[in-house]
C-alpha cells in the first residue's frame, strides 16, 4: 500500500515536473526564437506586469487539471494557454487568427528539443517505466538548474537580447522555416510517442530503435534553426548600431555644411520630416507604388540631411554672399549638385552598398530638376526625374522660402504654400504637389517644432532673381 502510494506521488511528480518544463520551454521559444512581444500595461496605474500575471494563472490551471485528470489533461491546458497568448500579443486585428496558430510550431519546437533528451537515452538502456521517470525528473531537475542559473546569471545577457529584440524583425524565409520545423517535429513527436502504445512488442522495438536516428536528426535541425535565428538576432542588432552610428555622422556633416551658409541645423530636420510627410501621403493614397513603400521612405528620411552636401565645394565667398550672384558665380553654385554626387559616389565605394547612399545620390543630384525640364544640372523631365528627388525638391523650396538667409529674407507660411501651389506642374511634380498640400497641418507642425532662429514668418519680404540656389 505505502510502496504504491509511493509510486503514485512519483507519477504525480514527474507529470507536473515534465509540463512545467515544457510550457518554460514554450514561453522562452515564443519570447526569445518567434519574437513574440510581451503583453504591455494598459495604463500606468496599473500595478501588475499583465504578461506575469497571465503566466501565473497559466501555470496554477496546467497544475490542476494535471494533478485532477492527468497529463493528457495539462498538456490540453498549455496548448490553450498557449493559443491565448499568441492571441493577446499579436496587435493587429487582421492577423490575430493567423498569428494565434503559431502555439503549433511553438510546441514543436519545444518538444523537439525535450523530446530526445527524454526518450532516447529510456529506449537505449531499455529502462523500466518507473526508472525512466526517474531519468527524466533528474534531466528535469538538471534544466531547472541551468535555467534558475540563467535566471541570476544571465541578466547582462537578457538586457542585451532584449535591446536587440527591439530592432530585430523576422525574414519572411525565417518565420517559414520555423513554421515548417515546428509543425513538422510537432508530427515526428506525435508519432514517436505512439510507439509507446504499441501492443506488439518486437513491432515496437524496431520502431523505436529506427526513431532513434531520426530524433536525432530533428533534434539537431531544431537546435540548428534556433541558433540560426539567434544569430540573426545579434547581426541585426549589430547593424543597426552600425547603421544609426552612420546616420549620426551622416547628420552631423550635413549640420556642418548648413552651418556655412549661415543656416542652422533646423533646415535639414525640417525637410527630412517634410519629406517623410510627403511620402507617407503619397503612400497612403497609392500613389508610385512600384518605387514607394516602408523602406523606401525610411532611406529617403536618413538621405534627406545629404541633400546640399556637395556645397562643401563652393567658396565662402559665393555661398554667403549678400545679393545677387554673377551668371559665373551662379554656375559655380550650381555645381554643389554634381559634387555632392560624386562625393557620395566616393562613399559608396568606401561604406558599402547601402540603399539610402543610393537614394542620397539621387536626391543630391535630382533635387534642383524641374517637372517641366527647365532645371539643373541635366535638364531632365517629369518622371525621369527620380521620385525622392522630386520630393526633396518641394520640401526644400518651401523651406527655404520661409526661412531667412543671407541673400533674402522669408516670407509668410501661407505665402510659401501658395507659391508651391503656383509651380505645380512647372517647377514640381503635380502629384507631390497635391500630397505636400493635402498635409498641411503636419507641414506646419512640423515647422514649428523645428523652428530656429533665422526662421520668421513676420521678416521683410524680399524679391530675389532666380540665379539663388
């Protein structure tokens, strides 16, 4: 009697050891392979981290539909829990069903990874049931350690994770691939533990023992694929480093080179928001869509502050000069469209391929083009112009309209807007145009929350010749 009550704590025991680890398992996969986010607090009053408080709850119903009706019955527990948590995490409305499925391969993976660890040393040894429970409480025993381990340990580690989580997205191939192993170590799992209800016992040796090679293939795909993914995670964390180390050069030269024409670095923050405003309407009413889109808009705002680069080139003389400018000194001005080309040419070479040098390459040479060819420095029209040069060009003019310079002084907002309106279609690209006006309080917004110093609606107006930059 006591020898089989004995017994039944020791099943009772291994049955909630074996599905605390495996929901551990499967919140770790969701969080840190999936990239599932955490449920945020709703408001700051709130006192209890929600996501704590859901895994909480989660973990008190597992045990007890565990201890009241046995494993089959906690595991049905975790994969509801599980198909709720997907749910509550996705934000998106639409792919809320979609994402809520994801608890599958998520329990792949997991039982993927335990699985082996669990069974093959069992089959080999041909241990007893009651001996292979007390295998598998001391592997679980072992995991809680190295797990309570990371938990102290491992907090630098999960900071960092966590930091490169933050700019981390899964490929379209990845989030497949883990969907194709999840779902199919899901299936290879399932099968693997029905040769344990086997009543033909030779039957179920040879099964067992053909399984063996292929639990270790799936155990070592599955580590493969998260290792892969975990990678990515902290090559994509250290790209962006990389990447905004670049932008913050990028805007600090940029500041230098508005800085000599007596300008401030307010005119390149502006017309990078312009731009993103202008972009985003165009975006928004479907407008290009086989050159515009997310990423697209991203590269144009870090290229926007390269825009004027080239006039590095041009002498103090001409660039701050009060007045008109001579046909030789206009010329001369003019070139900062095609040094600043060739400069970030040369940057190309030296950075690297990366997208938005290219656009800032066409933004800097396209900028001072007109919609109907009568601009510089090739004389290009309508859509040869490239799409984020057309777009620099209306946020750039309507800046500097409004802004006061050593040459002119600036004119009123709603001034600036009705010259943009006039030159739609000579000067600008009518669509722009249309888009730049449609967004008008964000324009504004924007000019305010910028403004600097040389920036005053109320300054004299003054009439200026067309030979400026």
């Amino acid at each position: 009697m006591m020898i089989t009550g004995v017994m039944c704590m020791q099943t009772h025991i291994y049955e909630c050891a074996k599905l605390t680890l495996d929901f551990i398992t499967m919140m770790m996969i969701s969080r840190y392979i999936f990239l599932i986010p955490p449920m945020k607090k709703n408001s700051p009053e709130q006192i209890f981290n929600p996501q704590f408080v859901f895994i909480a709850v989660s973990y008190v119903l597992i045990m007890l539909f565990c201890l009241a009706e046995g494993t089959i019955a906690g595991s049905v527990v975790i994969a509801v829990c599980m198909l709720i948590y997907c749910h509550m995490t996705e934000p998106n409305p639409k792919r809320k069903l979609l994402k809520s499925v994801q608890f599958i391969p998520i329990a792949g993976m997991c039982y993927g990874i335990l699985m082996p660890m669990e069974t093959l040393p069992v089959t080999v040894l041909h241990l007893s049931e009651s001996a292979g429970e007390l295998y598998s409480m001391g592997l679980y025993l072992l995991l809680l350690v190295l797990l309570l381990y990371f938990v102290f340990y491992g907090r630098d580690w999960r900071k960092n994770f966590r930091k490169e989580m933050h700019y981390r997205r899964l490929q379209a191939w990845e989030r497949i691939l883990l969907y194709v192993i999840g779902i199919l170590m899901y299936g290879f799992v399932g099968a693997v533990y029905s040769y344990y209800n086997l009543d033909e016992t030779n039957f179920r040796q040879i099964a067992m023992f053909e399984s063996l090679m292929m639990s270790m293939i799936g155990f070592t795909v599955t580590l493969t694929v998260i290792i892969l993914i975990l990678v990515g995670n902290k090559n994509a964390h250290t790209r962006r480093d990389l990447l905004e180390m670049q932008h913050n050069v990028i805007a600090t030269l940029a500041d230098i080179v508005e800085n000599r024409d007596e300008s401030t670095g307010g005119h390149i923050r502006r017309t990078a928001r312009y731009v993103q405003i202008i972009a985003e309407k165009l975006l928004e009413e479907g407008w290009y869509q086989s050159i515009l889109n997310e990423q697209y808009i991203k590269d144009m705002v870090v290229a926007a502050p390269l825009h004027d680069i080239g006039k590095i080139h041009v002498p103090d003389s001409i660039l701050k000069k009060q007045g008109k400018l001579t046909d030789e000194e206009y010329e001369i001005m003019k070139s900062h469209t095609t040094e600043g080309r060739k400069l970030l040419l040369h940057a190309e070479k030296s950075l690297g391929n990366f997208s938005y040098l290219d656009i800032a390459v066409e933004m800097a040479y396209g900028h001072h083009e007109w919609w109907n060819g009568k601009g510089y420095p090739q004389g290009i029209a309508e859509h040869n112009i490239p799409l984020c040069a057309r777009i620099m060009a209306v946020a750039d003019v309507f800046d500097a309209i409004v802004s006061q310079r050593c040459y002119k002084g600036s004119m009123t907002i709603e001034e600036a807007y009705e010259i943009i309106q006039k030159e739609k279609g000579t000067h600008f690209d009518p669509i722009v145009v249309s888009a730049f006006l449609k967004s008008r309080d964000k324009i504004s917004e924007a000019l305010k929350e910028f403004e600097d110093p040389l920036l005053s609606p109320k300054a004299e107006i003054i009439q200026h010749d067309k030979k400026t930059a």
